[in-house]
C-alpha cells in the first residue's frame, strides 16, 4: 500500500469512538500498533519499511492505542501483558449483535472494524453495518474464502463509490456486494 491508503485508515480511525475487532486481527494488530508510535527513526528513511513509521503511521498508533476496542471472541480474555490490555474489552460472539444496536443507539461516533471478516458479515447479514469500506490490493492476506455472505440480503447496498489510492489499490465504499467488487477491481486492473 502506500502513503493515500494509510491516510485513508487514519481518517477512519480518527472518526470513531472505538475500534470493534475479530480475536485474529486484534491479535495481529495488538502486536503491531502499539510499537510504532514512539518507534525509533529507521536508519534509511528511504527504505520501503520506513513507510511504517511516517508520522500519518505514528498518528494512527496512537490513535488506535488511545481508542476502546472490543474484541469478539469466544477465546476468553486478551493476556495481562498484551499492550492493550487496559483498553480493550472481550465481548462473546453471540452478544456482538447486542452491543453493536446499543452503541448505535448512543450516537456518539463511528465504531470502525478493520480486518475481521468473520466477525463483521455476522453483523452485516442483520443490518447492522452502515458503510462497508474494500481496500482491493495485489498483497492477500489470510487464508481466503467469501469476503461478503449475502445469504437472501438483497438491495440494501448502494452503488459503490470508488477512491483510487494508487496503481493497484482502491477503497470501494457502500459496496453492493463481493461479487461487483471483484468486477471493479478486475476492471481497474484491466485498464491499466
């Protein structure tokens, strides 16, 4: 990815009163964001890692550190030494639903989710998910599988809206469903 895809997750994450997360990508992310806002300066800043620490990266560590997350697992708590641990707590699959209608119901800002598909088609199929964000990259990640389950939810989706980071990436936002997705993101490949 690079630096209009970070900003993009920045100003996500800077909208929202908390981040709603699967156990996987919480785990993945607890390991990763808490370390690069204070990280040291890379010795190349030209290298392509250095990336990971601009300081739109640094904002967005210490935005995701300062946030609550709740985390929807059935894995029981995160570990005392996680170093989120003191913001996040650990909600049960079946109660994620629940929870979801009561933030809604508060109207006090976005709860954004990144990663945890699993987690958040649950969601979508009962009409809980508002806007639906795609980043389209050539870099996969996990093991595949189904990125939205319609499962009889038809017409609830609005015409997509298309945000071009770079080359190969887009955000597709209000998506209609995976299968136009791959359609827009197979176009634009085509045509360049």
């Amino acid at each position: 990815m690079d630096a209009a895809f970070d900003q993009a997750n920045l100003e996500s994450i800077s909208a929202a009163k908390a981040v709603l997360l699967g156990r996987d990508s919480y785990d993945g992310f607890s390991s990763y964001w808490p370390y690069i806002a204070d990280a040291p300066e890379p010795a190349d800043p030209k290298a392509r890692e250095a990336r990971a620490f601009s300081h739109i990266n640094r904002e967005m560590s210490r935005r995701y550190n300062a946030l609550p997350k709740i985390v929807v697992s059935d894995r029981g708590p995160v570990a005392a030494d996680n170093p989120w641990v003191q913001t996040t707590t650990v909600i049960p699959r079946a109660q994620a639903a629940r929870w979801v209608t009561e933030v809604k119901q508060e109207h006090g800002g976005d709860v954004v989710v990144f990663g945890s598909r699993r987690m958040w088609n649950g969601l979508l199929l009962k009409g809980l998910v508002d806007e639906l964000h795609f980043m389209v990259s050539p870099t996969v990640l996990g093991k595949g599988g189904k990125t939205v389950h319609h499962r009889g939810r038809t017409g609830a989706y609005r015409k997509p809206t298309i945000r071009e980071f770079f080359e190969c990436a887009a955000s597709i936002s209000d998506s209609r469903l995976a299968t136009e997705c791959h359609r827009i993101s197979h176009h634009m490949h085509r045509g360049r």
